[in-house]
C-alpha cells in the first residue's frame, strides 16, 4: 500500500502560512494601541505633574497664562490621542476576526487530513491483517505438504 499522502497538504500551508501573517498583523495592531494608551498616559501624567508643580510654586500671571495653554494643547492632544486609541481598537477587532477566520480553516483543513489519515490507517491495518492472514496459511500448506 502506498504511503499516505495527503491532497490538500499544499493547501494546509498556505493557510497556516496565512494563519501566522495574520497573526503576526493581531501583534503590530496591539502593540500599536498599546503604545497610544501608554502615550495618553504620559500626557496625562505630564498634565497632572504641571498642575501639581503650579500649586506649589504658587504661580504668576505669566506662568498661569503658559499653564491655561499648556493645559489646553494637553487636552487636545489626550482627545486625539483617545481618537486614534479607538480606531485602533477597531482595526484590533476587524484583524481578531479575521484570525479566527484564518484558523478556522486551517482547523477545517486539519481535521480533514487526520479523517483521510484514519481511513488510510483503517485500510492499512485490513490489508496487514490480510496479508498476515495469507501468509499463515501458505505457512500452514507448506507444512502439511513437506509433512505429507
């Protein structure tokens, strides 16, 4: 009996290569929202270290002056900053589809091959079984006929 050979083998690593640089696209998207929720940290941390400075200093009409701008661009860049965080999320969610996706058919491909597998092992086993059968016949005339 042949060797088993799967059909659909070539088919199974194109979709596991597709499943990794799917997967590889889940990583760059998380690490790219990850970086700006870290970035709205640190601009949140730098306003709140200003104001705490400010308090301290007990400030002029100037530095309160600088500080209402500062504040204010902050502000705008922590709402920006938030914007793209939550396009990022979404592009993280349409990329997580899109791997699940991906693996499940490279799940479907999976348990087609092991179905074919078993069906060939089944084969090999009867066949085995067969020729081990006939041989111990053979064996058996053999013997009754040097015997006889």
């Amino acid at each position: 009996m042949k060797a088993f050979q799967f059909r659909l083998d070539q088919a199974l690593r194109w979709r596991a290569t597709q499943l990794d640089l799917e997967k590889s696209r889940v990583s760059l998207a998380a690490q790219r929202l990850q970086e700006l929720r870290a970035e709205i940290e640190a601009r949140r941390a730098e306003l709140s270290d200003g104001a705490g400075q400010l308090s301290v200093s007990g400030g002029t009409g100037s530095s309160l002056v600088l500080w209402a701008g500062f504040a204010e661009r902050a502000r705008r860049q922590i709402k920006d900053l938030e914007s793209r965080a939550t396009q990022a999320e979404q592009a993280l969610s349409a990329q997580l589809q899109v791997v699940t996706e991906a693996n499940r058919k490279v799940q479907l491909l999976e348990n087609l091959k092991q179905s074919e597998q078993n069906k060939w092992q089944a084969e090999f086993n009867r066949e085995l079984e067969a020729f081990a059968g006939e041989s111990y016949l053979f064996r058996l005339q053999s013997r009754k006929r040097t015997g006889a």
